[in-house]
C-alpha cells in the first residue's frame, strides 16, 4: 500500500487519539527503517523506548518464531517454562524475589499501586491507602496512574479520578515529609522521570526516601518501565541508586517489541496478591516470555558498559554541535534529554529532525533519545550528521 492509501484507512477507521507524523513506516533493520516510500530513517526513538534490540535481530526473531510455533497462549491457569525461565532471571538480576507479569507500564503501575495498598490493609485495616507521587512524574493513562501522574495538565476530562495520591516536590524531602500523614501506605516514583522531560533524581534524595519509606513501613513503589531493561546503563537504575525497593514495574523494552511488563517484589510482600486478588488474561504470555528471555540473556556487563559509553558520546557530541536551538543534555546511559532553547518549539523541531530522517521524541518542553540499545557507531554518528544539518 502507499502512504496515503494507509493514511485514508487510518483516518476513516481509527480513532484520532494520536498526532501522527507523516510517515508509514515499513521494515527496520537495527536502528534504521524504512517508510514504505522507500526513504530511509536513523532511530533515536526505539518505538518509545521499546525496540531494544532494534529491528530485525536474528536472536529475537528466532526466540519469538520458535515459541509462537510452539505455543502462543494457555493463560495463567497453568505453568509454562518461558514464565518461570524469566522471572528467575529478573529476580536472580536484580535480587528481588518474585514477580507477576501484565501487558503494559500502566498496568504494571496498576498493580503496584494495588500491592501497596492490599499490604497496608491486611497490616493496619481501612484508611492508609495513600500514596505519594512527585510533580512532574508520569505513571501511565489509566484512570488511576493518570491520578498518580504528578503533573496538571492529565488531570482533566476523565472525572472521577481515583482517590489517595499527593503530589510532593522531586528532590525535596521536607516536601514529601509535608505531604506524609498517618494514611499514607507508599511512596511511588521514576528515578529518571521520563516523560517529564528525562530528569534523573539526586542520589541522596532517593536515598532519603528509601529510608524514610522503611522507617514508615511505608512501600517504595520504584516505576521502571522506562528506565527499566538496560536503558540507564545499568538492567534496572535501582542499581544505580543503590537502593532495594520493595517493589519495581518495569515493561517497554523487555521483549524488545512485544507488549510485556509486571512487577518484581521484595520477599515481605511474597504472599500480599493471593489467588484470585489481582489477575490477567495474557500476563505472562509464553511468545513475549520468549523474546523477554532473550533480550535478558543478551544484556551482560559488556552489553550494559557499551550503553553507557553510547549515551555519552551521543550527549558529548550534542553539545559539541552547539546549535543555537539545543542546550544541554542530562539522562542515564541511553535515556537522553535535550533542553530547546530559542523561539522553536521541542514539537517544531521534532517534525523537521523527522521530515530529514531521524526519529526522534518530545518529552516535557525538550527532546529526548531512547535508541535502540544496539545501534552501531555508523548509525550513531548517520544520525548526529542529520541533526546537525537539520538544525543548522
């Protein structure tokens, strides 16, 4: 089909909940695609952080062809060994000690929200179920993660939000001590806060935060679906941190294309979900628990040391264009923010990055890069050569 025979199906059929840009995209291979024009394009974008392994990869495909020809859906009623195989290598990764898988970040975050509160009611009973967030987080777009989301602008249409979020200052602890209460059951926040404008949050803040959290027995909620999967450098920035959270969501990037998320949990909090208190239908799905194996096994110290250096030379090499439209960077390993400065707008400039061949993202009032983790210095450098020349 051509772009504008895709684009009138689009248009007629879908609903127009997206601002699209003008491009059908056709097949990938590592961190380039191609429309179905034929134009080629370099990938800072990754699907939003999803396509980890870029587009293509033959470990991959083959872990996703092999289990779909296998077996591509039992439900959770009954065990498979892709399952079990990840969440021992999360948990064995990370030192958490069990997981429960979803579909999504925001249904991830869902289910964190909803341990933290089912422990604090089985604990104290009725009247501690509040949970504080930080302004200018971003949690997801379910009813209750959109109330959980710290920042105005999604508080709107979709009244009546859920109760028991407030909102407290990032790296501010007298703010979070201001908003506590004897209602609060947990803490709950993104280390690098991503679609707030890719902001990581100071050591001693987190830090300060964990302890309080124990010292409350309050439950630190840590939301990694973005920074989560090697993104930051490190397979969870928790690590990072140096910090144990009692319970973590990740999603995005962990079946490199497929949609998989859930959550990891501390030992304390083992037997909080019993049968029947929270559930889903494709969970844990054996196809996506396939490709989340992979994308595991491929993400050694080697593996996460290169993202780091990649992440720097992408920002060092930003900031040597000095481009009168870009200002600093800031982020972790290849979660990257670019501040816009100047009349143009971060939208405006995405649109002409887009329209010269480089996929790129907004976030916040800059730009931000989540490439996929295996891109070559070749497409690297493919694609700082377009950003310079399109901004110029």
């Amino acid at each position: 089909m051509t772009f504008e025979e895709i684009k009138a199906l689009d248009e007629q059929y879908v609903m127009h909940s997206y601002g699209r840009f003008q491009v059908a995209i056709d097949h990938g291979k590592g961190a380039t695609v191609w429309a179905v024009d034929g134009k080629e394009y370099i990938d800072f974008s990754a699907g939003i952080g999803v396509c980890s392994l870029g587009y293509g990869d033959p470990g991959w495909v083959e872990a996703v062809s092999t289990q779909a020809a296998k077996l591509g859906h039992i439900s959770n009623l009954f065990y498979t060994e892709p399952y079990a195989k990840v969440a021992q290598k999360l948990c064995v990764r990370t030192g958490m000690s069990n997981v429960m898988f979803g579909n999504s970040g925001a249904e991830a975050n869902e289910a964190m929200i909803k341990l933290a509160r089912k422990y604090s009611f089985d604990r104290y009973g009725k009247g501690r179920g509040t949970v504080i967030t930080l302004r200018n987080s971003f949690h997801g777009r379910t009813i209750t993660t959109l109330a959980a989301t710290g920042q105005d602008k999604f508080h709107n249409y979709f009244f009546p939000f859920t109760e028991g979020f407030r909102y407290a200052d990032a790296n501010d602890l007298d703010s979070v001590e201001a908003v506590a209460g004897h209602d609060v059951c947990a803490v709950m926040m993104e280390l690098v806060q991503g679609e707030g404008g890719v902001l990581p949050l100071d050591l001693e803040f987190v830090q300060k935060v964990a302890e309080l959290c124990a010292k409350r027995d309050w439950l630190l909620l840590v939301d990694e679906v973005q920074s989560g999967m090697g993104r930051t450098g490190s397979l969870f920035a928790f690590q990072q941190y140096h910090i144990q959270p009692d319970v973590v969501s990740f999603a995005k990037g962990i079946a490199g294309g497929l949609p998989f998320g859930g959550i990891m949990a501390n030992e304390k909090y083992r037997e909080v979900f019993s049968p029947g208190t929270h559930g889903t239908t494709f969970g844990g799905n054996p196809v996506a628990a396939a490709a989340a194996c992979h994308v595991l096994d491929r993400m050694d110290d080697a593996f996460l040391a290169q993202v780091k250096e990649k992440g720097a030379y992408l920002r060092q090499a930003i900031e040597a264009m000095e481009l009168s439209c870009l200002g600093k960077t800031r982020g972790l390993g290849m979660m990257i923010g670019i501040d816009v400065v100047g009349e143009q707008t971060n939208s405006q400039l995405a649109a002409k990055l887009i329209e010269s061949g480089l996929l790129i993202l907004t976030a916040g009032p800059g730009l931000r890069l989540l490439p996929p983790l295996t891109i070559t210095q070749e497409e690297m450098d493919k694609g700082l050569s377009i950003m310079k020349a399109a901004l110029l």
